[in-house]
C-alpha cells in the first residue's frame, strides 16, 4: 500500500488537510446520537480512520486506529490516542471488540472489501459506517456550479450493496438527516449556507476538492459570488436557507453479524 509523507493510507493527502481538518469538521451531535444508538450497548469500540476523533463515544472503551501521523496529533487530549494502523490490516485479534465503527473513511480505502473483512473480523457485535449513497451525491444543488467535485465524490463512495456484501449478515441502512446549522462541514452540511463554499479553508476540508483543479475553483467563485450578489442563488434555492433539515446521500450502515457466526 502507497503511504503519504505523513502515513496517509488512501486517496487524500492529511497531511494538507490536517492543519484545517478540526476548525471546520467537529462532529454533529445529532449525527454522533444516530451512531450511539448504531453501537447499541457494545461497551468496547474500535474506531478506524478515526481522524481526530469526530464521533468517538466518550462513554465506552474505545481503541481508535488512524494512518495519517497529522490526524493524530490533532486528537483532542481527553481521546485515546490512535494506533498508527489501516482498516486493510488491523493489528488485532479475531472478536476483540464489542462493536467497530468508521465515519467518513470507506471512500478513500485502497481495498474497501478487505478492509471491511477486517472490522467484522475484529468485532463481535455491530460495524457501523457512516458514509454517503453514490447514486445521490450529484443531485446536490453544488452539482451546478462544480459538478467535477461531486462526480469525483460519486466515483469514490462505494455502493451501499458493495459495503453490505462485504459486511455479511444483516444489514440496515438509515438515512440520516443534515440539520440546518451541522457543525460538521462536510459538502451537504451547506445546503442552506452556500456562502461556506467561497471560503478555501472550508472546501480544503472536504477531501474531493483537492482531486480538481484550480479552474473548478475559479467557476465556483466566479458563478456563485454572482448569483448570491443577484439573488439568483436565493431565487432558485432560497427556501433551503429557512429548511431545518436536508435528506441528501449521508446513510449508516449497520452490519449485524448472522445468528451462529463464530
Ligand atoms: C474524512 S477523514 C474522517 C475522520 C473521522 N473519522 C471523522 O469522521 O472526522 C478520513 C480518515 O480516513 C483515514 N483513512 C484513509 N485511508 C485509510 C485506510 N486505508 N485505513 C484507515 N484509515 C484510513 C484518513 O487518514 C482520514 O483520517
């Protein structure tokens, strides 16, 4: 496997990202509620690609594994520091822990089903993956101003049947609703504050910008700086501005081992 300078282990480099990774990306905690619920009562977690730490329960066991040396140094003081490991090979044995989990990670994995074998693998009770539906990213407004970034977007999320497959078991996918004010700034979080996709610090947070080029960007400013001053943008999308939640590609799966699986 291909390492970044600073161990990055899929697609994106975070050693860029890091430094703007945790002023823009804190995690929502009405989605962090959604993934409690997800772990049920496993009382020790295992978190890959866990980043900095979004989502991470602070009431349970939790080991978190992260291959980008930046990432980890921005781990909040009070989180368990991460193994510098990748989901493709978890240093763990058979059924460690009660419950895995990975949010916003699948997407930029080498080897999703190798990766996923892993986290079953290595847990006992449910594997939960945040992620987002590839066949509904694009019908995000953005899509009119830079569909280069959400095609990038669509071609990197894996199909929820692909992550259901290498789950096994039961399978639940649960939409999960993007509130107005998400803390979390991942592309739909902005729904209805298109103002955040004009600052380069908000963009350079979401992994998919640094996959286009500068003219992406150029348009971007370009078009949407004019609508907003025109009121176009209001004119075709204002009602978002006021909508307390969006239902766009943001999905949990929840893989439940078969009755009887060793
Ligand atoms: C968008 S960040 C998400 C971080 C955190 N889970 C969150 O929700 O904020 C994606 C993370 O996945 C990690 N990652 C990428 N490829 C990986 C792999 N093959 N194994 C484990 N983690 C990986 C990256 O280093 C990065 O920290």
């Amino acid at each position: 496997m291909n390492r970044h300078d600073d161990g990055s282990a899929g697609d994106a480099d975070y050693g860029m990202i890091g430094a703007v990774y945790n002023r823009y990306r804190q995690p929502e905690p009405r989605i962090g509620a959604m993934i409690t619920t997800a772990l049920g009562d496993a009382r020790t977690v295992l978190n890959v690609g866990a980043g900095t730490g979004s989502y991470e329960p602070r009431d349970r066991v939790v080991t978190a594994v992260e291959p980008s040396a930046s990432m980890r140094a921005r781990r909040a003081p009070d989180l368990p520091p991460a193994i510098d490991a990748v989901a493709e090979a978890l240093p763990f044995a058979d059924r460690t822990f009660d419950a895995a989990m990975t949010t916003f990670s699948v997407h930029q994995w080498p080897d999703l089903e190798r990766g996923l074998t892993e986290m079953r693998r290595v847990a006992r009770g449910p594997v939960v993956v945040m992620t987002a539906d590839p066949l509904v990213v694009e019908a995000f407004w953005l899509n009119e101003y830079a569909p280069q970034v959400l095609a990038v977007e669509a071609r990197r999320y894996p199909a929820m049947d692909r992550i259901a497959a290498a789950l096994g078991g039961t399978v639940d996918v649960i939409d999960v609703p993007i509130p107005l004010d998400c803390r979390d700034g991942f592309q739909e979080a902005y729904y209805g504050r298109p103002e955040m996709f004009l600052d380069p610090a908000a963009r350079r947070a979401c992994s998919a910008w640094s996959f286009v080029d500068a003219t992406v960007v150029q348009r971007l400013d370009r078009v949407l700086s004019a609508d907003l001053a025109s009121g176009e943008w209001d004119r075709c999308h204002g009602w978002l501005r006021r909508q307390p939640e969006f239902a766009g590609s943001l999905r949990i799966v929840v893989g439940t081992p078969a009755p009887g699986k060793p």
